[in-house]
C-alpha cells in the first residue's frame, strides 16, 4: 500500500507565476498565482469558484492552454491535474517576444 507522502514525492517547481483559468460552462476568465507547477498538475491560487472534479483550462506562459480538473481545494488554493502531461521548465523560461525589426539599421546617405 502506497502511502500519500510516497505519491507526492514528484518533481515540482516552486515558483510564482500569473496565468488564466477558465472553469467549463462559466464564461469568466479568472487571473489566479501558479505557486507549484510539475509535468502532471499545478498548485494555483485565486478567487476562483472551483469544487472538486471541476473540468478547467489554464493559460500557463509559453505552454498555453492545458486542460485539467480540479483535485482538490483548500480555501483559496487548488489543485489541478493535467490530462496531459507538460513541460515545466518551459513556463520558467523568459517569454520569448520575436523582433519584426530590421536585424541592420538602414542605410542613410546624406543628401
């Protein structure tokens, strides 16, 4: 029989971030803090409706839309399973923003 504390023992990234939550069949769009994040779920906090079971999307950066439900809730905080699995690392990365500049500045000829 494996215990709760053994079941928990996967990788988790501790850190802060801003995303978006959607909870199915409501029409808000809610700002919530991912406080852990790990291939499999997140941590989040928020004032976010949420129960137990409930189907949600979360806007995480440089991933994008995942689709979950929520394991479990305690006051303000909630966990979310994701259906697939992720990559961590990828919303600690610095959101990349791509430049439409020129990489040379132009020629400028005096007149």
């Amino acid at each position: 029989m494996s215990s709760s504390v053994e079941t928990r023992q996967v990788n988790r990234d501790s850190l802060f971030l801003l995303a978006q939550l959607r909870v199915d069949g409501q029409e808000t769009v809610h700002r919530i803090k991912v406080r852990n994040l790990s291939a499999g779920g997140m941590m989040a906090e928020g004032d976010a409706k949420v129960l137990r079971g409930a189907l949600v999307s979360v806007d995480l950066r440089n991933i994008g839309w995942i689709e979950g439900s929520v394991a479990w809730k305690q006051d303000d905080r909630f966990g979310i399973a994701f259906v697939d699995e992720i990559d961590p690392k990828k919303a600690r990365a610095p959101v990349t923003i791509k430049n439409t500049a020129p990489t040379t500045a132009p020629n400028m000829r005096k007149i």
